[in-house]
C-alpha cells in the first residue's frame, strides 16, 4: 500500500505517511508505475529549465534595448545600419524566449500539482524542447518516455483523480 500524496509505501495501520506526514484517510493500492515514480521529477526539471529561459529572455531583451536601442550612448558602438534590423530581432528572439519559459512553468507547476490538463502542456512543450540541444533535448526526451504512451495516459489520470 502506498500514500496518496507522495507515494511511499505505508505499514498497515499507520494514521500518518512515514515520508510526507499526511494522514492516510484511505489506503490507495498502487502498482509501480514510470509516470507515478517520475512525475514530481519532471515537473521539476520543467520549472527549472524554464526559469532558465526565463533569464535568459530578460537578458536578451535588455541588450536589444540598450545597446540596440540607443538607450544609452557607446562609444564606438554598433553603427545605425545594424541596429535598424537588429533591435527587433532580438527583441522577437527575447520575447519568444520568455513565452516558451511561460509554457515550461505552466507545465511544471501542472504536473507537480497533478492537473488533469498538464500531461498534454508537458507533452507539447516536450516535443519543442526536442530542438534546444543538448539539455532541451535530454529533458524533452525524458518528458515524453515518461508521459507519451498509452499506458502514461491511464496512470497520469488515476494520479490526477488521487491528488
């Protein structure tokens, strides 16, 4: 028997999990499961990874402003003829950047809340993840052995009506 909330196995006639503390108000019977063992993993790795875009989304945006922008005045910088083009490409790369950080927290926060509609935002951004070698590569590919078959979509719903 495990515990509903963060899936130790508990010893018969516990009020309370030996791990999270919460008390046992029904004993849920469990089979091991990659989704069930995995799933606070990946909503971690999600939240993180995004954060890091997240950073660097804001960094890019400053640089395409100040010193695309001509916010500040550097000597010797860049001259009109670039600054023309490049601003607003950098502008676009920085706010992609910063909705593609949205999504990974969306999801991240999704699963380790356990929402029902989370598993398809992991899936989607795991998918797009696929692109950013090596470490989106590496995260996307653990997101979809973990929530992509048939199998994960059953196990992910008994998880969601659990929590």
């Amino acid at each position: 028997m495990y515990c509903d909330q963060c899936g130790a196995p508990l010893q018969s006639g516990e009020p309370r999990c030996g791990r999270c503390g919460k008390t046992v108000l029904g004993l849920i019977e469990l089979r091991r499961s990659r989704v069930r063992e995995h799933v606070r993993l990946v909503g971690i790795l999600w939240m993180a990874y995004s954060a890091l875009h997240a950073v660097g989304g804001v960094v890019v945006i400053m640089v395409a402003q100040v010193i695309f922008g001509r916010v500040i005045h550097i000597p010797n910088g860049p001259p009109p003829e670039v600054t023309v083009w490049l601003r607003p490409i950098l502008s676009f790369v920085g706010w992609l950047l910063l909705v593609k950080a949205a999504a990974g927290l969306i999801a991240g926060w999704g699963l380790l809340q356990r929402q029902d509609w989370a598993r398809t935002v992991a899936l989607v951004v795991g998918f797009v993840a696929l692109l950013n070698v090596p470490i989106g590569t590496a995260l996307g590919i653990y997101t979809l052995w973990v929530l992509l078959p048939a199998q994960s979509d059953e196990e992910y719903k008994a998880l969601a009506k659990a929590a």
